[in-house]
C-alpha cells in the first residue's frame, strides 16, 4: 500500500514530471537522519551541507552568511551580483543586522531578484502590492538597511521587461571581475527560483537545459501552486498565480558560490521540504529535478535538523 504500487490507479499518474524516478527518490528519503552530512562523490569540494538546531539558529546563521559574502567582497574592492530569493526570508533580518553592525556600505552590491509573480504573459504585481516579492525585498533588506543599502539603480527585480536584461547585466559584471552569489531555497519540486522539473522535456540534453537564462509566463506546477499556498498565503490557493517571471540555470549554475536554505517545517512535527532537502543531497544531478545541481557547486546548504527526518509515518 505504497505511493509507487498504486499510483497506476489515481488521477496522479499524469501529474508527476515523468522524469522523476520514484524508488529513486524513495532509496534518498530511506537514509538514517544522522547520515545527512556524509559526503558524496558528486558533490563540490567546496559545498558543505550545515545543518541548525532551531528556525532562530537557521536565520541567524543564513544572514551571517549573506553578509559575510558582501563584506568579503567590499573589502576585497570586488563587485558582487547576488541572485536573490522571496523565500527563505527571514534571513535578512540578520544580513542587515551583521551589516550595520559592521558599518558596511552596499554600493559595490547588484541585486537581482530570482523570481516574481505574473500572469501568462509576465505582467507582474504593482511592486507596492503586499503578495509581491518586490514589496518584500524592499521591506526586508533594502529598505532596512537605509543609508548603507544598494542603490536603488543596481536593485533588479523580475518583470517583463527587465528579467530579460538580466543575462547581459551578470556577463558585464562578471567581466569586470564580479563575482556572482545565488541564494536559494529548495521548492517541493525540487525547483530553484520557479524553474520548474516539467520544462526539463523541452531540452534535449542537459546542456542545451543548462544554457536557459529565464522564462517569462513561466507555467508552474500544482504543487508549487499548493507549496505557496500553504506557506505565503495561509493556505488561500485563489490568491496563488500560476504563472511567474524566473531566472533559469543559465544564470545561477554559473555561479561562484551559492548559499541556501531549507526551513520548509510547520510544528508538530509536521513539514514539507523533508524530501526535497534528501532529493537534493542525494539523487545526484538531474534536469528534472532542478535542485540536484546546487551541490555540484561551491558554497553552504542550512537546513533545519528535523527536515532530515527519519521521514516516516506519523499522524498528526
């Protein structure tokens, strides 16, 4: 009475991307809790998994991170681009926290935003309407951050017009010798921003998957539709577009570090990243699951410690 054995029979065969290999994915979310770190030969000698006891210990430990990386950079006289997520947030908090403390200056940072809603044809939200990820990185990190904060003229968010002028803004930093920093959450697809496992058909290789810069209108899937609604809209699916403007791995794949999250629990022992946190870890690199690349890269992953399980029954 598994998910596998009787998935023929529900209206769910057709739902899943058909790229996603369920006693895969399965054998992933088997493994011991204690055994999350353990490195794998797929991974970046530079990539380290961190795990934090407590969603303060995540925030605290995420910010630092953050801010580590712009500082390092202003005082190294270096550019820094940073792709930037709505989700995790509450990390910010600390980068402003760490940056004032530190009386660091923001001029030499670019910040482009990964993603934001739209409709089918990447029109977005006015960027004062409280569900745009445009309002919430205002309030969060720039705003906040007041005199020391990015300049308005290097703040880049995705709408229709400007996500596609991201690529050639990025390969003109990096040419003067920027260095690039994606910040990531993990989706309950396994997506990074909204690129989404059911585009993976469109591509013949992962090569040609790997060149994708962004989408605009980009359709996403039911469950990342559900993922929002539960965790951005206190569970009101009329309120979640099906749409969104994203950058694609043609942007973030070549970047020089990347920091991520995973803090995806409810209380009570209830959550929803679980999955996608091992999937990540341990599937290896795949286009149909869009996360498996981030740990063939450098950087850090922090994720909450009840997020590695064990993931087994437990009815709440």
């Amino acid at each position: 009475m598994l998910f596998n054995k009787t998935l023929q029979y529900s209206s769910y065969k057709d739902y899943y991307p058909e790229g996603w290999d369920w006693d895969r994915i399965d054998e992933c979310c088997s493994n011991p809790p204690e055994s999350v770190c353990e490195r794998q030969d797929f991974w970046h000698p530079d990539f380290e998994p961190f795990m934090c006891d407590s969603l303060d210990d995540f925030n605290t430990y995420l910010g630092y991170e953050i801010a580590k990386e712009i500082k390092t950079a202003r005082d190294n006289g270096q550019k820094l681009a940073l792709i930037l997520p709505v989700g995790p947030m509450g990390m910010y908090r600390w980068t402003v926290f760490f940056l004032k403390d530190w009386n660091v200056c923001c001029d030499h940072v670019y910040g482009f935003n990964m993603d934001e809603w739209s409709d089918a044809e990447g029109n977005t939200l006015p960027p004062e309407d409280p569900a745009s990820f445009q309002n919430a990185m205002e309030g969060a990190l720039y705003g906040p951050l007041g005199e020391l904060s990015v300049p308005k003229d290097q703040r880049f968010f995705a709408t229709k017009d400007m996500l596609p002028t991201y690529p050639e803004r990025i390969a003109a930093l990096k040419a003067e010798g920027a260095k690039l920093v994606t910040v990531y959450g993990i989706g309950r697809v396994c997506h990074i921003a909204f690129w989404e496992p059911q585009f993976a058909k469109e591509y013949d290789s992962d090569e040609e998957w790997k060149k994708a810069t962004h989408r605009v209108g980009a359709v996403l899937h039911p469950l990342t539709v559900e993922q929002n609604a539960l965790t951005s809209f206190r569970s009101r699916t009329p309120l979640v577009s099906c749409c969104a403007n994203t950058v694609g791995p043609g942007l973030y794949l070549q970047s020089d570090r990347c920091i991520g999250g995973a803090d995806g629990a409810f209380g009570r022992g209830m959550q929803w990243q679980g999955q996608s946190l091992w999937i990540t870890l341990r599937y290896r690199p795949s286009r149909w699951l869009t996360s498996t690349f981030m740990p063939a890269l450098p950087g850090k992953l922090f994720f909450l410690k009840e997020l590695a399980g064990p993931l087994e029954a437990d009815t709440n």
